[in-house]
C-alpha cells in the first residue's frame, strides 16, 4: 500500500512539472492545433505519468510520449500506433488484461508490468534535447528505487537504451558500454537483466524492420528470464 502511495505522490509531481519551457509550450502548441481525426478529444497536454503493477518484475522503458497519442489521451502509449503493438505483446504474454488501450478509462490494466519513459512530456518531431532528458531522469531514478521487484528491463530502441544504462550507472552500477540491437541479453551486476528491442515505431513496424514476431520474442525472452 505504501509503495503505491509513493508511486502514486511521484506522478502527482511529473504532473505538475514545467521544469521543460520548450515542451511545454509545445504541449500547448500541439492542443491548440489538433488533427480534424482529433479535434473532439481534450488533450491531456501535460507530463504523462508511468504506470502499471507497483511490484513488476518487467520495467518497460519507451522514449517519450507521442504528441496525438499518449498526450493526447493521458496515458503512456495509449491511443498510438507504438501503443498498439507494445499491448498487444503484453496481452500475448499475460502482462496486460486487454490487446490493446484507446482510452485511459477502458479498464486496461497491467500485470507484473510497468511502463515508463526517458522523458515525459511530448517533444517536437519525437526529438528531446539532452538536458530535457537530464530534467527529467530523477523521476526515473526515483522509479528505480521504487519498484524494487524488477528483474527485468526492456527499454523500447536505442535512445532508451542509453538512458536507462546511464541512469543505472548514476546509481552505481559498474555497465560498460552496451551494444544496441534487437534481442540483446545483457545481465546487469544487481542481478537485473536488460533485454534490448527495436522501438516498435511505425519507421521500425511499417518498414519490417521490427516485425510481430521478432516483438513477441523479447517477451518470450523475459518470461523464461522470470522463470529462470
Ligand atoms: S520532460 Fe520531464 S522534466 Fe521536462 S517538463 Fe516534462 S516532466 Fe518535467
């Protein structure tokens, strides 16, 4: 109960938070100017707080949320094209209720799972600057803290990967440097393991880059970890 309390009073916070001039302007700048296919919505527009199960074993980290998705309804990956396919594998395996989430007020719910992001508020053109990320990483530091049932880490393309080891180095880790690809098995000296994956964007989905079940098998991936 305590956990979720301080899981909960966390995301209050990234609510409430401006410390980012330059997106939240445009956080303004993208409800004022909504897409016809959008234009009933009422944009969330504000930082997106994580969520899932408060005692995950899997840690997702994406890398921001999309300005006519998440932002647009208020919770991470919902309502997005990336949201889509990253559901639907949770559904797959057991860590999500439902193959997908339109709303946030549908019911979706995740099991042993939790979702987060390097930065939480959406940038222009998918691109934060390096010190939005900075602004933003000790709300994931504090995340790490908090959810101290997880054993497995599955940041979501490249960039994710790269905030999630540095963020893992600011806590003490000792990580060289980890080669991107997709399907990656890196052992962590905490006894956490990161699994890497391409981003399930639509450059990576539309392209086949990423295909259904090269996405399936990193979960596959992280439950036999689990059961290991
Ligand atoms: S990106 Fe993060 S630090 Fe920057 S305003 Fe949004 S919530 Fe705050």
């Amino acid at each position: 109960m305590k956990l979720k309390v301080e899981l909960k009073n966390l995301q209050n916070l990234v609510i409430e938070c401006q410390k980012c001039p330059r997106l939240v302007a445009h956080l303004k700048e993208v409800s004022n100017h909504k897409p016809k296919r959008y234009r009933d919505w009422n944009y969330w527009s504000k930082p997106l707080p994580s969520f899932g199960d408060p005692n995950a074993q899997i840690l997702i980290v994406g890398l921001a949320p999309a300005a006519q998705g998440g932002n647009r309804t208020g919770r991470m990956f919902t309502g997005d094209r990336s949201g889509e396919w990253l559901f639907d594998a949770l559904y797959q395996f057991g860590f999500a209720n439902q193959p997908n989430s339109l709303r946030r007020d549908d019911d979706f719910k995740l099991d042993d799972c939790y979702i987060t992001a390097t930065i939480r508020c959406a940038p222009p053109k998918n691109k934060p600057l390096p010190e939005e990320i900075e602004n933003c990483r000790p709300y994931f530091l504090k995340e790490l803290d908090l959810l101290n049932n997880v054993k497995v880490l599955i940041p979501l393309g490249q960039i994710a990967l790269t905030q999630t080891v540095r963020s893992l180095r600011q806590k003490g880790l000792d990580i060289p440097s980890l080669a991107f690809g997709h399907g990656k098995v890196y052992p962590l000296p905490n006894g956490q393991t990161i699994i890497t994956t391409y981003h399930p964007s639509q450059q990576n989905t539309q392209t086949g880059k990423l295909t259904r079940p090269m996405f399936h098998r990193i979960f596959k991936m992280a439950l036999k970890k689990l059961e290991d």
